[in-house]
C-alpha cells in the first residue's frame, strides 16, 4: 500500500490486527522528515520466508521512499528467492518531477545492486510495485525496463 498512514494509531492498529489475523506479516516504512503517511507491505508468512526487509530512504524533495523485502517461498525449493520492492514516486507536479522520478528509480536500483553484491545472491527475480505516478510508456518506467 502507498500512502498508508501510520501515524493515525487506530488506522495502523486496524490494518495491524487484520492482518495479522490472516496469517500476514506488516513492514511499514515512514516517509522522511516526519511526513504521516508511508509504504506498508504485507507479506503471508505461510507462503513466505522472510529473509531480511530493507527501507529505502531517497533523501529528497519529495521525501519518498521505497522498501525491500528479500523472501523465499514455503515448501517447494523449485521456486527461487526473490525480492519485493514497494515504493511511491514523486507526483508529477511539473517538468522536473520526471527527472526526480528517474532519480528515484536509480536509487532503487543502485540499492539493489548494492544488497544483491553483499548478500552474494545470484540471479533472482526481482518485483517491483507501488505507485510509479507515470505511464507505463513514460521515461521513469522506459527506464525501469532498460535495466
């Protein structure tokens, strides 16, 4: 989810306990600069193992973020590891914003690679959601795709 707002306790404790109810796990990570609002990632621990859950902080205007989680699915070894990746792009609130978004993308990616090396992993697949606030034709998912 994009734009989950943590800060509002009841809300959180909501999604907190229905969740958890279903059998699921929560990683919540909070914009920057005290912003209430955040990615939350819900993972079912029945079909997942949960190697290890990163944020992602971009440090920039927008203060957005991205988060990782690296899982391993439950009782088939056929099925390779992968890593989750949930983020929320930069609203396109003018010209430069595309430039922020591509910047943000190569965050992420720069993140990966530098988890990827220091765990050692090998090829893995690699999914990417959230709210890219572009077209699936524009430069931040044309980018995206090149790589």
């Amino acid at each position: 989810l994009q734009e989950f707002w943590h800060q509002n306790e009841q809300l959180h404790s909501l999604y907190q306990r229905i969740f958890e109810e279903e059998g699921y796990h929560l990683f919540v990570t909070p914009r920057t600069r005290n912003r209430g609002d955040g990615l939350l990632t819900a993972v079912r621990t029945a079909d997942f193992e949960i190697l290890d859950a990163q944020h992602i902080e971009f440090r920039d205007c927008g203060d957005r973020v991205a988060q990782m989680v690296h899982l391993r699915p439950k009782g088939s070894s056929a099925h390779p590891e992968c890593l989750l990746v949930n983020t929320h792009l930069l609203f396109p609130h003018n010209a430069n914003s595309t430039l922020i978004r591509l910047r943000e993308c190569f965050k992420i990616l720069e993140f990966l690679e530098a988890y990827i090396g220091r765990q050692r992993l090998s090829c893995l697949p690699i999914v990417m959601c959230g709210d890219w606030n572009g077209p699936k034709t524009g430069q931040g998912a044309k980018f995206m795709r090149s790589q």
